[in-house]
C-alpha cells in the first residue's frame, strides 16, 4: 500500500522483503500492488527476500520501524478497520 501512494514507475522499481519466502508469497504480493497500480505492473522477480533485511541495510529497518509504528496505530484507533488481516505480534522492547 505504501509503495502505492508514492505513484512509482514498477519497471524502475526493486523490493526489498524483509523475511524468508513461502509458497506464493511472492506472487500474492505482485497481484496486490497489480490489482491497485496505475502506473503498471510489478512481476514476482522484482521482489527480494532477505532474511533479517532490517539488519543487513538501514533503510530497511527504518521502514520496517515506521511500518510497524502505522500498523500499531491503525490497530489501536478505532476508526480504522483492518481487515483479513493476519500478523505476528512482536514482543515489546
């Protein structure tokens, strides 16, 4: 969804996921930003996994912090909904 909003060009883009791939992982995610981009499509070979990425490229951590700081608050507020959605709670630091 953040990629999304930026209105990027897909064919000048590279992902980055922070985590090990599973079965279809790759192409769920290729599907989701397809379904919503203007811009173009994003195939499955653009996206990277990388296990422990926010440990290895600062960016990576930066966003995966401010990720979880929206995810936290979109949780908490109760304006928003999220739905279907599944994740891992992390411990607190």
């Amino acid at each position: 969804s953040l990629l999304l909003s930026f209105e990027l060009d897909p064919s000048k883009m590279f992902v980055i996921v922070d985590g090990l791939q599973k079965d279809g992982m790759a192409e769920d995610i290729s599907k989701k930003f397809n379904e919503n981009s203007k811009k173009g499509n994003i195939s499955s070979n653009q996206l990277e996994f990388i296990a422990k990425a926010d440990e290895k490229y600062t960016i990576v951590s930066r966003a995966d912090k401010l990720a979880y700081k929206i995810f936290k608050e979109l949780e908490r507020n109760p304006k928003y909904e999220i739905e279907g959605c599944k994740y891992v709670e992390f411990p607190k630091s």
